[in-house]
C-alpha cells in the first residue's frame, strides 16, 4: 500500500530549485520527489558501501597508488625559486 511523506521547513530555495528541476523534467515536484526517494532508498548507504569494498581483494599497495598520482599530476612546480 502506498505511503505519505510530508517534509516540513524545506528552505525557499530549495523548494525553488525544485520547481525548476521539475519544470526542466516536465514531471511534478511530488513525482519528482518520489522518483529521487526511490532512488536514495535502492542505494546502499555509506556503512555498507564500505563493508562492501572493504572485503574485495586488492593486490595495490599505498606506494603505488602514490606513485600513480604523482605521475598523474606530474612534476611538482618550484616554488620561491
């Protein structure tokens, strides 16, 4: 059976910036409240993301994720020089 959220004190513009959002999508702002609630409540939330990765097994060290973003980044400039 469906179910009823009210959601009091929403700032003005937020509410604002979800007319427009609505408008820009041609839905309703309630449809468009459904539709992000349904959304939020199939992802996982963050304690379980992170059990989740936690458990995959890496081979990478930390040295080598460094390493990969030093030369990502590339040389660093000379400062005061």
């Amino acid at each position: 059976m469906p179910k009823t959220v009210q959601i009091r004190d929403l700032d003005d513009e937020v509410y604002a910036a979800l007319v427009r959002r609505a408008s820009q999508e041609e839905i309703s702002v309630p449809e468009l409240l459904r539709r992000e609630a349904g959304r939020l409540a199939r992802r996982p939330s963050l304690g379980d993301w992170l059990a989740r990765t936690r458990r995959r097994p890496t081979s990478i060290d930390s040295f080598e994720v460094i390493e990969a973003l030093d030369e990502a980044r590339g040389a660093w400039p000379d400062v005061g020089r």
